[in-house]
C-alpha cells in the first residue's frame, strides 16, 4: 500500500479549485465542443450543431444509460454503500467483445441536460454511495462538468471517479486536473495494431500511456484510508485477452517503470467473448486460467506491489 498520508476529506474540487473555477472549466469545456478535441479522436465537429462525423455521436448533451450504487467494483470504490456509479451511452472505441455494446454501440440511454445530471449525482449522495463513479466519461467531460458546476454549490461532496477506457485526450485531462480524484483507466494494449483490430482506435498505446502518466502526475498513487475506502489516485484496470492479446507483460512494464511499483492495478480475468467477438476466432472463446495466471506473475515480475487480481 502507498506510504502517502492519507489526503484532506474534501475532494479534489473544493479543496483545489472551488466552486468559481469550476464554473470556469466548465464554461471552457463546453466552448471545446464547438470544435471537439474533448477525446482523442481529435474530430473537430461542432458538436453543438450535429452527431455527423462524431464517434461518440453525443451532442451536446450527455446520454445516460443507468445509475445505482454498484457493490460490484473493487472493495476500495464499493465500500459497503456501493459506489454511485453513472453509466454513458455511447463511447469514443469500438471496441468489438464489448459486454456492455447496447450502451457503447448502439446508444441505449436517455438524453439529459446539466440540471438532471446534477441531480443524478445529488441523489447517489443522498442514497449514501461513498464516490460518483463516471463510467465511459471520455466523450462527455464538458457536460460532466457543466453538471459538477451546478451540482456542488448544491452541497455535493463525494469523490469523483473518472472510470475511463484510456483513450484520453491531454486538453480533456488538463480540464479535470483538481476536479478527478480517483481515476480509473483501462489499459487495454500495448500493441497498436492490435488496438486497431479489436477497438478501432489509433496510436492507442501512445495515447494510453501518455493519459495515465498524466493521470497519476495529477493525483499519484492510490491512497485507501483506515475505513478501506480509496480516496485520491490512480488504479488501473487491464483485461486480460486471450492468446496474450492484450501484451500484458509490456503493459505492467510500463505501470512498473513510468508511473510507480506502487501503482494499484486490477488484473482482470472476466473476459468472455460478446458482441462481436465471435466475427474474430482468436477472441471467440473464454480466456483460459493458465493465461490468467502468467499475466498474474508477469505483474509480479515487472515489480508492481498492488495487484488485485487471483493471485497464487
């Protein structure tokens, strides 16, 4: 575990930048979308106007799937109240086993403005969630914003957590420094034609690496205070693919070697093969346990001290 000491109660965004200079990120992310480098698509549409041309195909309101306290995700985010999560419609990859594709792909959700967003967020506080969860966020950090601008002077306090699939731009993440608390980005592969083949990105492992070595010179370590509960950091998600597709050695190198040894990482063996993934026969089964295994060892090999994983 981290050696920091643990941080002040308030979050990120009333202990560092407070309620004016939010309402100033925010007023400045939405102006971006007007000629959108918001994810690292980079694909400058006015998406104030259209969808055309747009990945993510969200305007300029964001499209929300569900929201609930989830007891799902790691002990230190769950607690025992669950943590807030709010699910986006639609995404910035396409990513073709994706087990959440009526969401990401298809854009099952309903459009809401700022106001309805902040009262999303207000109400997974009242409900006693330890965090708010923003899952597949990177598309929609201007209304994120917009929404935390109205949502905090109305007495939110909660942590934010920023549950991404490390496509990130660096202006978006500029926008969010002093805001994110936790972040929590995938990191999906160390190959860029692979990345290409199964999520359809480019210079994804650039783009990945770039957004946690930022992340993490923005927030640090992961710190988990004496109740378990994590408070301000980095944790990193990696799924391990089968057939080693997913280049997990190189990948725990780099978390080892440019963010810290004590990067909290969670090596994730729940792949299945969904969606699309049967079009692709090197993806079309389950991930055997003997594959999980190595890339277990090859996180412990590469010097990391925090894996949530199977270990043994």
């Amino acid at each position: 575990m981290a050696t920091a000491q643990p941080p002040p109660d308030r979050p990120l965004y009333l202990e560092r930048l407070g309620v004016k200079a939010l309402e100033c990120r925010a007023r400045d992310a939405v102006a971006r979308l007007s000629d959108c480098d918001i994810c690292a698509r980079y694909c400058h549409v006015d998406r104030t106007e259209t969808t055309k041309g747009a990945v993510c195909r969200t305007g300029r309101h964001a499209v929300v799937s569900s929201h609930f306290p989830h007891h799902g995700e790691e002990a230190c985010l769950s607690g025992w109240n669950g943590s807030g999560t709010i699910f986006f419609a639609w995404c910035d990859m396409r990513c073709v086993y994706c087990q959440n594709w009526e969401l990401s792909w298809e854009g099952e959700g309903t459009t809401i403005g700022p106001e309805r967003l902040a009262a999303v967020m207000l109400d997974l506080q009242r409900r006693g969630c330890h965090n708010i969860n923003l899952v597949n966020p990177s598309h929609v950090v201007a209304q994120v914003l917009e929404a935390l601008a109205i949502a905090v002077p109305e007495g939110l306090r909660l942590p934010i957590v920023y549950n991404t699939g490390g496509y990130d731009s660096l202006e978006a993440l500029a926008l969010l420094d002093g805001v994110v608390d936790i972040y929590m980005p995938d990191a999906k592969y160390a190959d860029e034609a692979v990345a290409r083949r199964y999520s359809k990105v480019r210079d994804y492992p650039v783009i990945n690496q770039a957004a946690m070595v930022e992340m993490h010179r923005q927030v640090g370590d992961l710190v988990i205070g004496a109740d378990g509960l994590a408070r301000r950091g980095v944790l990193v998600r990696h799924l391990v693919l089968p057939s080693g597709l997913a280049g997990t050695g190189e990948v725990m190198r780099f978390l080892a070697e440019r963010l810290s040894p004590d990067t909290y990482v969670n090596v994730m063996a729940q792949y299945r093969p969904c969606h699309r993934a049967h079009d692709y026969p090197e993806l079309a089964r389950r991930m055997d346990m003997g594959t999980y295994r190595d890339a277990v060892k090859s996180a412990q090999r590469a010097g990391l001290s925090r894996i949530d994983g199977l270990v043994g």
